[in-house]
C-alpha cells in the first residue's frame, strides 16, 4: 500500500515519486519501515527518453538503496536502450 505522484511539468519533463509501505497489498503493515523512491523523465526530443531513478528503504534493520540511470533512443524500425543499476545493502547485507 502506498502512494503514488506523477507530475508532467512539459511535454519533455516528467517527475514521478512514491511512498509505499513494502509489504504488499494483501499484507498489514508489520513495521515502521517504509520504501520512498523518486523518478525524473526527460525527453528532449520524440525519439531520446533519458530517465533517472531512485529508491530507499529500511529492510531488516539495513539501508537499501537502488539508482538507476536509462537512455533510450527511437528509430524508424527499432528502439535501443541502456540502463544502469547500483544497489547498496543488497538482500539486506550491509556494504553489499
């Protein structure tokens, strides 16, 4: 359960954020840990997205935290995209 907030600020500019609760929507909340995360989408032109990502959250007493970056390009036949990731405290094991 959770919230959710979109905003498009143009048609090239686009901000998303959440507030959820990380248990899953058939689950009640069990702790006070929560998972925020905030997304920016830039579209310069029709055929480039760019787009950067973050998220944290508190699972089993450690800090996990998720960036992410993605470039996206559009051609008249296919779409190419690259993205990147780095997770700190991965599965819950601190400096992983």
């Amino acid at each position: 359960m959770g919230v959710l907030f979109d905003y498009v600020f143009s048609d090239k500019i686009s901000l998303d954020a959440s507030f959820l609760n990380g248990e899953g929507y058939n689950q009640i909340q069990t702790d006070e840990d929560f998972k925020t995360s905030i997304g920016v989408t830039y579209t310069p032109f029709k055929q480039l997205t760019l787009r950067l990502y973050y998220d944290s959250g508190i699972a089993y007493q450690y800090n996990q935290s998720d960036l992410a970056g993605f470039v996206g390009v559009k051609f008249d036949k296919f779409s190419l995209g690259g993205e990147y990731n780095h997770q700190w405290n991965n599965k819950a094991k601190e400096n992983h």
